[in-house]
C-alpha cells in the first residue's frame, strides 16, 4: 500500500496523465470498483492478479513485477515496479501504445483548448531555447505542457548530461504513417524536467529537415485531440521546412532579438519576406523581446531549472502577467 500511495502523489503532480486514475488496496476493492465502471488500463502487482480480474472486460492489463513472475502471467506485458515512477509511466504508456487495436479515443479526460506557443529568431544567439525552456517549466506549474524542440541540432545530450534511446526521430516516422496510436507512443517517450514535459529531440537534422508541414500539422492536431496538454511549445529552428506554415498554426509567437546592427538587419530581412509571401497574420502574432542573459551556475538537468529562479524566469513572469492582462482587455 505504501507504493501505491507514493505512486498516487506522483500522479497527482502530473497534468499529462490522460485518464482518471484510481488507486486500490486489494483486488476485491478493484473488482467492485469494475463492476459498476469501464476500465482502460490496470497495472496490477503480480501477486495480486486473480482469476476474476482476467474476466473482466479490461483494455490493457499490465503487470507491475518485481522481476520473476508466474509464467502464467507471460500473457500480459510487464513494467518493473523498483524503478522511478517517471519511467513507470513512460513504459505504461509505451505498452499501451503498441496494443493491436488500440485507437485514439478512450475515455479521455475533458480539456481546454490547446495553445500553441511558436518561438524563434532568424538571430543568433538570442537565449531562444533558454526562453523557450523557461517559459515552459513555468507554465507547467499550473497547466499540462509539452515542449517539442524543432532544431536541426539542440545538444540536449550534452546540455543535460543524459542519452535517448527513442525521441522526435520516431514521432515523425509515426506521423508520416498517420499512425493512430501516436499519442500513447508519445506518452512511452516523454521525459520531464519541473513538471514540464519534453520529447527528446531528433537525433539527426535531416529528420527535421524533410519533415512536411502536413505531418507537423497531423501530429500537433493528434496531441490537441487525444492528448491532456493545455500547452503546447514549439522551440523552431531554420532547419524546419515550411517554418512560415507552422508559425501561421500558432497561437502566439515569441521572437527573440539582440540590439546590435547585424541583428537588426537580419530581423528586417525576415520580416519583409513575411509580407512578401502575404504572412501578415504571422506578423501580427509576433511578439519581439530582449532576453537577459543568463550565466549557468550548474550543469546538467540542474541548469534548466536554476532558469525558473533567475532573471531570465523573472522576466518569463512578466511577459505572461501582461499577456494575461491583454486577454483580459
């Protein structure tokens, strides 16, 4: 019962989770539970799995082991239960995902509309991501947000010490196919950082690059519909085909800029090209800042999150106290 309860605090702290999700002390609970409601998904001790339980009607049934099972229970997949919750929840999700006929539309929980935040600069050097990442831990300390970084190279790897085995490379492969379980895929690949979600960045530029804007669309309007997010942030980078396109598709868009003349000559080129092109509604979305500069402390994960408590996370603050004063106007 003590992992359970422990389980329950984690998952209450996260706002991704897309089902309501209930916790039990025994089977019998459980199966009185089940009797009078529909269940999704049942990750269950291997010690507790009965015979009854395999009667019910139960979408996925997932075995929480604790590493030797009976090999009666070889049917069902299994997540190892001493590990963090966090990647509990990634391999729930995962296993989820690659069910055979699982669709896209279970009994979701009911959400607001998504936002869509575009951020970038045809400058350089302008602490975008830095911004971007900020704004997103922030955001997801009272909403469900994703951040998805669109660079040809982000150096999360390095920046925060740690290695992917699967990220935005595969999301994209499941895109093109219009694959109907993408947003479970997703769920069995996002890391989190302060509550804020993040898909591991593409391993190789050229995944960016020859990605369309029809499959960018497909995915960001599947995660909007099938998922729980409330926000979503794009961190965009020139590698990024059709980058007028997908900012047109945001709600709102942060342009990072330097004050000096090489910068500003840059961000006039940019913005000529927009009414060239007849963009005016991305111009009209734009919104340029100057980003203080933020010098790192620590390494690592740690970084990130020093941001939240620096000058940097200050003026995030600001910036969304006037955007809500604006919408309340």
């Amino acid at each position: 019962m003590e992992y359970a309860r422990n389980f329950m605090e984690y998952l209450n702290q996260k706002r991704n989770i897309p089902f309501e999700v209930h916790a039990f002390s025994s089977a019998e609970m459980f199966l009185e539970f089940a009797k009078n409601n529909e269940t999704e998904i049942l990750l269950i001790s291997d010690k507790a799995m009965k015979e009854e339980i395999r009667r019910y009607p139960i979408r996925q049934i997932i075995i929480l082991s604790e590493g030797v099972h009976s090999p009666v229970l070889d049917q069902y997949p299994a997540v190892y239960k001493y590990q963090s919750s966090e990647k509990v929840i990634r391999e729930v999700m995962a296993c989820y995902g690659v069910e055979n006929g699982v669709d896209t539309s279970p009994a979701l929980l009911p959400k607001k509309e998504m936002r869509i935040i575009g951020i970038y600069s045809p400058v350089g050097r302008t602490q975008k991501t830095s911004f971007a990442l900020t704004m997103g831990q922030i955001l997801a300390k009272e909403r469900a947000v994703l951040y998805l970084n669109m660079e040809s190279y982000s150096g999360f790897e390095r920046l925060l010490e740690c290695s992917y085995d699967r990220g935005m490379s595969d999301i994209l492969y499941y895109a093109r196919q219009e694959n109907q379980g993408i947003i479970y895929k997703l769920g069995g690949m996002v890391q989190s950082m302060q509550n804020l979600d993040y898909l591991p960045p593409a391993a190789s530029p050229m995944d960016i690059q020859t990605a369309k804007y029809e499959e960018w669309k497909w995915l960001f309007q599947e995660i909007e519909k099938n998922s729980s997010y409330e926000v979503l942030i794009l961190d965009l980078g020139d590698g990024v085909a059709d980058l007028y396109q997908i900012l047109d598709f945001c709600n709102e868009i942060y342009v990072p800029i330097r004050n000096d003349v090489i910068s500003a000559a840059k961000m006039e080129q940019f913005e000529n090209l927009l009414r060239r092109w007849d963009c005016q509604s991305v111009l009209d979305k734009m919104r340029k800042i100057h980003v203080p500069f933020h010098t790192a402390n620590r390494t690592g994960k740690a970084y990130f999150e020093e941001l939240v408590w620096s000058e940097l996370g200050d003026y995030v603050r600001q910036i969304l106290r006037d955007g809500r004063r604006g919408e309340e106007t």
